[in-house]
C-alpha cells in the first residue's frame, strides 16, 4: 500500500479495516445472497444523465473504463445513456429480478427548501429533471434483487439531522437495499470517473464491498495533477441486516478450480462448517470452530458465536478473543441505545447513571471515557437544575437566576424549559423590586411614589407579556363608591404580601 499523506488516510484506505454507516431499513427480501448460491453474473445498470444547462460529465470515459475492467464472465453491463424517468424505468422493468446492482452518473444536490436529496436526469428534451429521493428509490426497488447502488453524483450522501433518511443513500437503505456507496458533499468528475470503475472491479472480484471501497479511495488519493483529500469523498452504507459484506458471488475463471489450494465460496465455507460443529458426531477441528463462529457473526448471531467460543483453541486464540469482545460489544448495545436516550432526555440522571453501571458490568472491557464523561455532566446540572428550583420555591429570585444562567452557559442550546424559567425568574425578580420599592415609598408616607412604582413597573414590563397585574391592597376598609378614602388610608402590604394575578403560567 502506498503511504498516506495524511494520517487519517491509513484507516480509510486499508484494506484491513471497514468504515462503513450502519442504519435500520426495511426488509431486504431475496437482496442478500445464500450460502447455497451458485457462482452467478452481476447483472450491472449504469444510467448516465447530464442534461443541458448543467457542467458537462465524461461519463463516456468512465463508461469505457467498466467495460474495459469488468471481465464478461463475472458482469454483464447495460447502459441507459442520457437517462430519463421513463427510459430508467424502462431499464428496471425489463426483468423484475435484475438489475442486482446500479450505478448512477449525474448530478446531484441536497434541496433544503424540500429537505430531500435530488438526482438531475434528463427531459425527452435534454433539460434538467430533478428527481426527489424518495421518488428515484421508489424507482430502483422495483429490482427486487438489487443489492448495490453506487450513486456517483454530488451530494448522494447528505440528509438532514432532522430526517435522516432525507438523503439519496439513506433513502435507498431504508428501502431495503443492502449497500450504497454515496459521495458526502461535492466530488470532482475527475475523482468520480476514476472511483467506479476500481470500485465495481473490486466486487466482481469477489472482494466485500468494504475492502472494495478501500480500493477505491486508495486508487483517487493520488492522482497526478489533482487534489489529494478526495478519497474522503466516498461514503459507504450499509442496511445493519447486511453484515458479511459479500453481496455477490459473482463467476470467475479459476486455474486451480480443482486443486488443493481452490479457495471456494466464503458463505458456503461458513455455512459448511457451521454444519460440521453442530453435527453430533465426529471431533470438530479448530477451523471449524472458527468457521462456525465467524459464519454466527456474519448473520448476527452474537450469542451463538459466544457459545462456539467457549471452547478454546491454540491455533486461533488471539482472534477468539477479539471475537469475545465483539460478541459482548454487540450484546451490550441495546444498553448503550437505551443510555444514549437518558443522556438525549436530560431529566433522568439517576437513571443514566443505573443504566451506566449496567452497561459496566455488561462490557468486557471498561466504558468509553465519553459516556461516562455525559453521565457526569449530567448529575451536574440535574443538581443545579434542583438549587435552581428550591430558590423558586423560597422566592429566592436571585439565586434561581444565578443558578439557571450556569445551566445556559454549561448547554447554550437550552436544557429542557430553562430559558422559559430564567426568563420568569427575572420577572419575579422585577417584581420583588417593584415591590420593596413601593413599600419604602408607603413607609415614607410617598402615596404618588408608591403608586407610580406600581402601575409603571410590572404593569408596564411584564403585565402586557404575559396579564401579571399588581394591585394596592386596602387595609381595615371595603370598597367604597367613588374615589373617596373614607374610614381610613390605603394600606401596602410588605414584599411578600403583595398579591399578584398572571394568566398562563403560575
């Protein structure tokens, strides 16, 4: 492997390691191939659409490059040039079972005025057909046997935070469709005719559609004369029910297809050897433990992998560990999900924190420093958030404001009702000092004062937000007719006498 420029490159581009998006989708069907498959054709669509109006795309050049890779006996290609929705359609409707895979060349873009990826084909005219995803997935699931999409376009990998599956790829994968491959952001032509073709050669290949993506990012990351963080680029989705990373078992020519060294199909290997473990009879060799255990971990089977590897083996011990590991990591999730919720809800600390001592004790390993870093934080201002309300409850203004704005400055975005809080906190406060200062002026004898203070203070800042209304409280009389005081004068009850009427909230 050449060297990376950059030190992030060495995992994205080795071969070793899988980077990939995992979401939940819909039913994958008859996508996924079966052990008991035989060595079949990939039955490959590429539709081209680069309307008028828009950059020109070489695809002419990148479609050659296919068919020059691409060996007949493992993909057969069909070309849909100057793609439109009914030619596109057309090509899918041709046979319900194929295409297994697609690979789009167009234009793409996130709309955030519709909150949706879109694809530019092509009018009967040649003019710019903007074709929303949910609308161009509803298209290409028709192939009920389609098992990879490389959308090689601008864009493909977008969404919104609000609606992850707003995006072209991650509209696909909830569909049901196993694996996409999707630019994050814009992508040159250049990169983008050199990224397919290594891609699609890697998976006729036979290699998972993981080390084929390596391939491919390493083979855009040093192109003569172009920019060298491209291969950042392309991103890899995969449906969370497709685990194995084999989508296809596609034909090769095979010199040795008889010989002791013929590597035969990995599904079928696994499935054999899960077989021959859980046979009753005859000893069961070590790489058929691991067979077996690998072929539970490719279906998701995590507690079964877990009970294969119970039993040790010399030869395989170091990946018997790590397989342990995984097993337990995977097991654990749900807990790691259910504690991520506590985190999002922010009002259940107690709660994190049991959750975090359960996924403790479920982990094999000690728990990322980053949750148990947000269960901390979030005791912390559950605490503050509990000073903050028991200074409410004692009319202790200035403190539940202190307390709220340390709460602001810890989450700027806001922790569940605080702003709406600080906000009446500070009325209260206004208030209380509207209050005291009416009452020094009534202690002073000052009527004007007192009443000015009253009907210019809270009336005039506060009452016409939210109906809070201060009154003068008579004391030793009733209500008389006119505007005489007869009886006596007008009383003003202290600070904490003073009665106030809001309407909304109390």
């Amino acid at each position: 492997m050449r060297a990376a420029r950059q030190p992030q490159q060495s995992l994205a581009l080795h071969h070793g390691y899988s980077l990939a998006r995992s979401l939940p989708g819909g039913p994958l069907g008859q996508r996924l191939p079966d052990p008991a498959d035989e060595p079949s054709v990939i039955r490959l669509l590429v539709a081209c659409a680069s309307p008028g109006g828009l950059a020109r795309l070489r695809a002419s050049a990148e479609v050659a490059a296919l068919r020059h890779d691409l060996p007949e006996v493992a993909v057969q290609t069909t070309v849909v040039e100057r793609a439109t929705r009914a030619s596109l359609e057309s090509a899918l409707a041709a046979d319900p079972g194929l295409p297994t895979a697609v690979l789009l060349i167009a234009h793409g873009a996130y709309d955030h005025e519709l909150g949706k990826g879109v694809v530019a084909l092509e009018t009967e005219s040649g003019g710019v057909d903007r074709v929303p995803a949910d609308l161009l997935g509803g298209m290409l699931l028709k192939a009920q046997r389609l098992r990879l999409v490389a959308l090689n376009l601008c864009f493909g990998a977008d969404s919104s935070h609000l609606e992850p599956f707003s995006g072209l790829a991650q509209a696909l994968i909830g569909g049901g469709v196993p694996a996409v491959v999707a630019m994050r952001g814009p992508v040159s032509d250049a990169s983008a005719g050199a990224f397919s073709p290594e891609l699609l050669k890697g998976i006729a290949a036979n290699r998972t559609v993981d080390e084929s993506m390596a391939a491919a990012r390493l083979h855009i990351s040093h192109q003569p004369d172009h920019t060298a963080v491209e291969w950042a680029t392309p991103a890899l989705f995969l449906h969370e029910e497709c685990r194995q990373g084999w989508l296809f078992k596609a034909r090769e020519v095979r010199d040795d297809e008889f010989g002791p060294g013929a590597v035969a199909d990995p599904l079928r290997e696994g499935a054999d050897a899960l077989r021959t473990f859980q046979s009753p009879v005859g000893h069961v060799g070590s790489a058929v433990l691991i067979g077996a255990a690998r072929f539970q971990r490719d279906l998701g089977n995590w507690s079964q992998v877990l009970s294969i590897l119970r039993t040790p083996t010399r030869s395989y011990a170091d990946e018997q560990h790590r397989m342990r590991a995984e097993a337990a990591f995977e097991l654990a999730w749900p807990a790691v999900e259910k504690l991520c919720e506590l985190l999002a809800g922010e009002r259940d600390a107690a709660g994190a924190k049991d959750q975090l001592r359960s996924l403790s004790e479920q982990l094999p390993g000690a728990v990322p420093d980053c949750l148990a870093a947000e269960v901390a934080e979030l005791e912390r201002l559950a605490a503050l958030v509990g000073r903050a309300r028991a200074a409410e409850a004692s009319a202790d203004w200035a403190a539940a404001i202190s307390h709220y704005e340390e709460l602001l400055a810890a989450r700027p975005a806001g922790l569940r009702d605080v702003a709406e809080r600080l906000a009446a906190a500070g009325d209260e406060l206004h208030v209380a000092h509207t209050c005291e200062a009416a009452e020094r002026a009534r202690r002073a004898g000052d009527w004007a004062t007192a009443a000015r203070a009253l009907r210019d203070g809270p009336r005039a800042e506060s009452g016409a937000r939210d109906g809070r209304r201060v009154g003068l409280v008579r004391r030793g009389t009733r209500r008389r007719g006119g505007r005489g005081l007869a009886g006596g004068g007008v009383g003003v009850r202290g600070v904490r006498g003073w009665r106030t009427r809001r309407g909304g909230r109390a």
